[in-house]
C-alpha cells in the first residue's frame, strides 16, 4: 500500500503519463484545494483525467490521515503544479517516513520553473517570498525583509500570491510598505496562457492580469536577461 503524491502541472493535461496511470489504479484520489487559485474548474479536471477526486482541506493534508490510509490502501494526492512546493507536502513526506508507509512523488512543471519564461535565469533567484491577503488586525510585512535580503545579493525575488488577492489590491499592499518596487514583471497564468508584464506597478493594466498570478522583483539583470525582458 502507497501513498501517491502526484503533480498536476500548471493544465488539466500536465500530469505525468505514469501518475496517470497511478490513477487508473487508485481507491482513494483526494484533491489538494487550498495551496493554489485553479486556473480551471474542478470539472474540467475530471473531465480529462476520468476522476473523482475527494477535496483536501488544509485540516486534512496537515493531519496525519492520508498517511494513515496509506497503511491499507493506495491513496493518491494530487497537487496542482509540482508536489513538494509547499511545506505542507514535505511534512506529509515526513509523516509517511515516521510512520514507516510507502511513498511515491510524481513530479510536474510548476511557477518555480515557467517563471524563467520571463526571460530570468533561474540560478539568479533568492529565497521565495509569499504575499498574504491583508485581513483586520493582520498585516504582515516580513516578506519585504525576504525582497531587500535578495537584493542585497542582487538576486531576483519570486514574490507569491496568496488566493483570492487581486492585482489591484496587491498593489495596494505594497504600497503600504513604503517600498520602492522601481519595474517588476508580473507572471499570469503561467503554463496555461503564459502573459508577462514589465513594468512599474501603477502602469501595468490590472485587467489584463488573471489568476493565478505572481510577481517578481528582479535583482541584478544580465544582458541575456535584459534582452528577454525586453521582448516581453
């Protein structure tokens, strides 16, 4: 009995021919929903790979369930993008290690790799920073420090963006932090329909930008990557 840990890519059509095939083959088929704003309907997905997955809450995937299940059964958890982007799937990782349950991960294209469409060199990035939707009383503003350590070694910033956040409330948060963006390239729909915006903030058209969408705030640009942002 195994626990799979598949990637589905950036489309409905990223998954691996091998985690496709896991799937034929699967009793339990959960649905991780609360990393990630979908870029398609839940339907969609079904529709393509021939399932019906069972939704996994927060709550589930960071409780040590899945792995549980796994004693007895092959249960699969399918993750949109690349499966250990989040640390939430590295402690189920080492949950299934602790409890001595077999695991397999599938891995898939993900932000972490189609970001270097921009024209970016992936080896010029630092530590990746997350944007969190402001709530009352909530304001975190540590993901700046990330941004400026980076830029003290003139590496890039990927700066994500949490669910439901709009490009113009974004923009609203961080000009609350009194940080000077200068030109970042805005990443939408990345793998799916692939637009690149660079730009200041205030001159890049919001309606133009849908989800899921990150930001990245580059450090130092070398003349390969100056050249591709200029042909964004």
């Amino acid at each position: 009995m195994t626990l799979y840990i598949i990637g589905l890519g950036l489309t409905t059509r990223g998954i691996s021919l091998h985690g496709k095939k896991i799937l034929k083959n699967c009793n339990r088929i959960y649905l991780e929903n609360y990393t990630v704003e979908f870029p398609y309907a839940k339907k969609e997905l079904e529709k393509e790979l021939k399932i019906k997955p069972i939704d996994a809450n927060r709550e589930l995937v960071e409780s040590e369930e899945l792995a549980e299940l796994a004693k007895n059964d092959d249960v699969c958890l399918l993750v949109y993008g690349s499966p250990l982007s989040a640390t939430t799937h590295i402690s189920l990782v080492n949950s299934c290690k602790n409890k001595k349950v077999k695991y397999k991960i599938f891995y898939a294209g993900s932000v972490f790799d189609a970001v270097a469409e921009s024209g970016l060199s992936l080896y010029k990035f630092g530590k990746t920073a997350s944007l969190p939707k402001y709530q009352k009383n909530f304001t975190p503003t540590s993901f700046i420090d990330i941004i400026k350590n980076n830029q003290k070694i003139k590496a890039h910033t990927l700066l994500l963006i949490d669910i439901g956040l709009s490009f113009d409330d974004a923009v609203s948060q961080l000009k609350e932090t009194k940080f000077k963006f200068g030109k970042v390239i805005v990443c939408s729909q990345l793998g799916i329909k692939s637009r690149f915006f660079y730009d200041e903030l205030d001159k890049i058209d919001s309606e133009k930008v849908k989800a899921p969408w990150c930001l990245v705030i580059p450090g130092e640009v070398d003349n390969n990557e100056e050249e591709g942002l200029k042909n964004i």
